[in-house]
C-alpha cells in the first residue's frame, strides 16, 4: 500500500521534522543541513509515504548536495531511522514528567527550577519570604539570594564570562566570592549580623545556610506573626544592603566600613 500519512494518526506528526531533529552536524562541523531544506516548515505527515506498511522518508533540498553536505545527510537519516511509525497507529503527547502522562503547571515549575528545585522547608520559607511587607524589588533579590541565583564571582565564572584569578571575595580577599561567601561565611558580613542581632537584642550563633539564617530570623528570633515579618524585612533589608555595598566595591571603588551597612 502507498499513501500519505493519515491526518486521524497523531498531532505528533503535526512537529516539523526540523523542530523534532533540529540541526544536524558532523562533529567539528557547522554545517546545519537544514539550512538548505525546502522543508523546513513542513510537518512529518508531508516528508514521506507509507510503502508496503512501511514509512519511507522523502526528503528535498533547495541545491544538488555537495559532497560536505553528505555525512550531515546521512546522520539525518541515521536519526530518522530510529524514528520508526507504525502505520494505524494513534500517537500522542505525553508529559513524561507526570505518572498520568498530562501536563501540570506544577510539574513544569519542577522541571523549570532544575537543580534549584526547593525541599518543602525551602518552599515555606519563600512563602514566609513573599508575605513579608517590603519592596517588591528586594524581595525579589533576597529571594534570589536564597536560591544563591545573584551575578556572584563563581556564578560568572562557571559561564566563563570573568577571567581566571579574579575571583576573590570584595570584602575579605581571602575567600573566592560565592552566594553563601558573600552573605554569610565572610568575616564583613559576619559582623554585620553580629551588629543587626545585636541592635534587636538577640545573642546567638549563626547557622551555616542563608535558608537557615532566613528562618532564624523569622522564628527564633520573633514570637508572634506581626513581629516575624518585621524582623523578616529587616534580613531583607540587610542581604539588599551587602548587595549594593558589594557593587560599590566592585563598580565605583569604594572602601566601606560595616557602619556604612547598619
């Protein structure tokens, strides 16, 4: 039997064939053999035909292929060879990331958060964190500075943008800036939570995570919900003043004393 791919199979075959292989390249090649498709908007269903139950790919060029075009076509079907239909059957979408296969807003944010992706302790402290009164700007970098997700030196040396060796700490110099260096493990900022706890009257020692040092404030410190937010906003208050008191070391030179902070 020949024919077209029926319409009633799948809205899989609905994905261009492109969308689905992308780019095809030899290694240390850059040749993208889709470039010179004539069938880049097309869907699967139009780039073949059942033969004898069997789908057999037509593909079209836009030029005569030239002979460093070849491997790049070759491994394009290579690919396409372990892309097997089956003639009659009904294909679908299915989100893998889910038992039942459907998609779910709260699988997606899952997927979206990766390696960020936050245990249920987590989860309640950026609750608490977003119900604090304060400027919706600082809580979003206090937020960000609990996922350890701010422009810090080892951030920006894992995407190679700051050259080797210029990665230490603005405030000590001993230590390579990092989210949880910066913030918490420095000495300069050590002493300015040692002069926040003890401008509220607290005495104790500080814990080893900003998440902990978050729910410190929040908990330990404060009793009722009222002063819990107000102590919250005052670690708000505190992570956005090291933030900007670092990038005034950085961007302007600036020599600053913990008094300058709080």
């Amino acid at each position: 039997m020949v024919g077209n791919l029926s319409s009633a199979v799948s809205p899989l075959l609905d994905l261009t064939i492109f969308e689905r292989l992308k780019s095809f390249r030899q290694p240390g090649s850059d040749i993208d053999i889709s470039r010179i498709s004539t069938q880049q908007g097309a869907s699967i269903r139009d780039v073949g035909k059942w033969v004898e139950g069997s789908w057999v790919w037509s593909l079209e060029w836009s030029r005569e292929l030239l002979d460093r075009d070849r491997d790049s076509v070759e491994n394009l079907l290579r690919s396409l060879r372990g892309f097997s239909l089956v003639e009659g059957r009904r294909y679908r979408w299915v989100w893998t990331k889910e038992g039942s296969g459907e998609y779910t807003v709260s699988s997606a944010y899952d997927c979206l958060q990766g390696d960020y992706a936050v245990s249920k302790l987590e989860a309640i402290t950026f609750n608490r964190l977003w119900s604090v009164k304060a400027p919706s700007n600082a809580i979003s970098l206090a937020w960000k500075i609990l996922l350890q997700r701010i422009q810090t030196k080892d951030e920006l040396a894992k995407r190679r943008a700051l050259p080797v060796g210029i990665g230490l700490d603005l405030f000590c110099g001993d230590h390579e800036e990092s989210c949880l260096h910066l913030f918490l493990e420095c000495r300069f900022a050590w002493g300015i939570w040692m002069r926040i706890l003890n401008w509220v009257g607290i005495s104790t020692a500080l814990p080893n995570s900003l998440v902990a040092l978050f729910i410190q404030f929040g908990s330990n410190i404060a009793s009722s919900s009222k002063s819990r937010k107000t102590i919250s906003a005052i670690w708000i208050a505190t992570v956005c003043a090291l933030w900007k008191a670092r990038n005034k070391v950085a961007f302007r030179r600036e020599l600053l004393e913990a008094g300058e902070i709080c």
